[in-house]
C-alpha cells in the first residue's frame, strides 16, 4: 500500500487488554524545548499530545463518521499544536511515540497548515500543525469495524482486502466509536503472550479511565481462543482472528480507522 510511514517493532509490557508505557519518561512527559517558530522565547510548557495525557482548549472532530482523505503527516521533530491556525501553541506533537514514528490524519487543510487527529484524551481531539517541517503521504488503505456486525473490513482504495468477524467491547467497557487511526504497532517481549502484535489506535476506553497500569488505549491485537470472535466481551480493545492480524500488521502508520455502532 503506497505509503513509507515507517514502523518499528519494540518489545513492551502489555497487560490484559490495555497499553502499558514503554518508557516512563514518555508517560510523564509533559514539557517540551519548542522550535524558535513555534514560540516568542525558545522554551515553553505545554502538554505533549501522546496516548498518555488529556488535552484542553483543542477544537473536536465534528465529522465523526466522515471519510478520511487518507493524507497523513508526521513532525520531523517536535511540532507546536494549535487550536487554529495563526494563534498560540496549546500543546505538542512528538516525532515518535510508543516506539513508532507519529503519523497523524488529516481532516483539514488551508494554505500552510493541517488539521489532524491526535492521539491524546479527549477522543476526537484534533489540533492544527503548520505544514513547514512535517512529511505527508497518502494511502489508500483504511480498516472499518462495524460493532453491530462485528465485523472488521479492511479496504485498499475501493478494493476490499478482506472482512473477519471479530470480538468488541463489553456492554460495561464498550468499543468506542468514531474515526481515529493507527497509531504504532508493538510487540510483547513474552513470546506466549496473548497476541504477537499490539496495534493501538489514536482513541481511548471511555469507561475506564486506566486499566492494567496503562491508559486505557483502545488497540487491534489476536487472541488464542476463537471462541471469542463475534462477541462483545472485551475491555474496548478489538480482538482479530490470525490473518486479520496480518493484513492488519501490513498497513501503514497513520491508516484510518473507522468505528462504527
């Protein structure tokens, strides 16, 4: 699928269904040596946008279900955030988290800037980046999971890769929905651990606040037992059959993810 978004795998703790920090200075990061662009004086604190913090005064995705573009941009270094183009950074983007390169979807463009989807809590969060210094590509890759089915469709432009039934979230801790993406792939040091690869995404449990030491990040992983597929008994997280696992494990950092009820 045409797009070089680099991804690297990383042994990392996971416990349960939940993503566990593969460092701690990268959970606790939350102050960040800006661009001298980015701000009047050369160092300023902001939040950093990753899987582990909660952001304010960022606008929200409205389209929720709307189809992505599939042009993504990834921060060469640390990128200032804003809540619109022109005004002052609110937050920051790292050029890597969870082991991975941050590729992040587009939902808008104008003249020198991007709107993108982040990682960070709220779900649906979006911040704008300024277009200097960041690599864009395109793919034409997308994953779709339709809870009411249970059902994961992965698409390669129109073309259908393929479709698996799957498992989703519980009626207490459900999957969330909306469109986000994926935003690193992992893989457990213990190799009897319940899936090979970890693949989260850029949205977040919004029953659990924390689960398993970590914050509660929603990903695709496998799991050993198939009896498990068509049934909503996960704590958010979707759990795919084997090759699913692998078509899925194929697609660039960045891809959208659509979730829908």
């Amino acid at each position: 699928m045409p797009l070089d978004a680099p991804r690297r795998f990383i042994g990392s703790a996971l416990v349960a269904v939940s993503l566990v920090a593969s460092t701690q200075a990268e959970a606790a990061a939350s102050s960040v040596t800006l661009a001298a662009d980015a701000s009047a004086t050369a160092t300023t604190a902001l939040p950093s946008s990753t899987t582990f913090t909660q952001l304010s005064g960022l606008p929200q995705d409205t389209d929720t279900y709307g189809e992505l573009s599939g042009v993504v941009v990834h921060p060469g270094s640390t990128a200032a955030v804003y809540a619109q183009p022109g005004g002052k950074p609110v937050a920051t983007l790292p050029a890597q988290q969870l082991g991975s390169q941050t590729w992040v979807p587009v939902v808008e463009a104008r003249k020198g800037w991007y709107r993108v989807l982040l990682p960070s809590k709220p779900n649906h969060v979006t911040g704008w980046l300024k277009a200097t210094g960041l690599k864009k590509a395109r793919s034409r890759a997308r994953a779709i999971v339709n809870l009411g089915t249970k059902k994961l469709t992965v698409m390669n432009a129109s073309k259908k890769v393929g479709t698996w039934t799957v498992a989703i979230g519980g009626p207490e801790t459900p999957t969330p929905v909306g469109r986000t993406f994926l935003l690193a792939l992992m893989s457990p040091k213990d190799k009897a651990a319940y899936s090979p690869l970890i693949m989260p995404l850029g949205t977040h449990s919004t029953t659990l606040d924390t689960f398993g030491g970590g914050p509660g990040t929603v990903a695709f992983h496998g799991w050993p037992d198939p009896k498990v597929f068509g049934k909503a008994i996960t704590h958010g997280c979707i759990r795919v059959p084997a090759p699913a696992l692998k078509v899925l494990a194929k697609l660039p950092l960045g891809t959208p993810v659509l979730i829908t009820p």
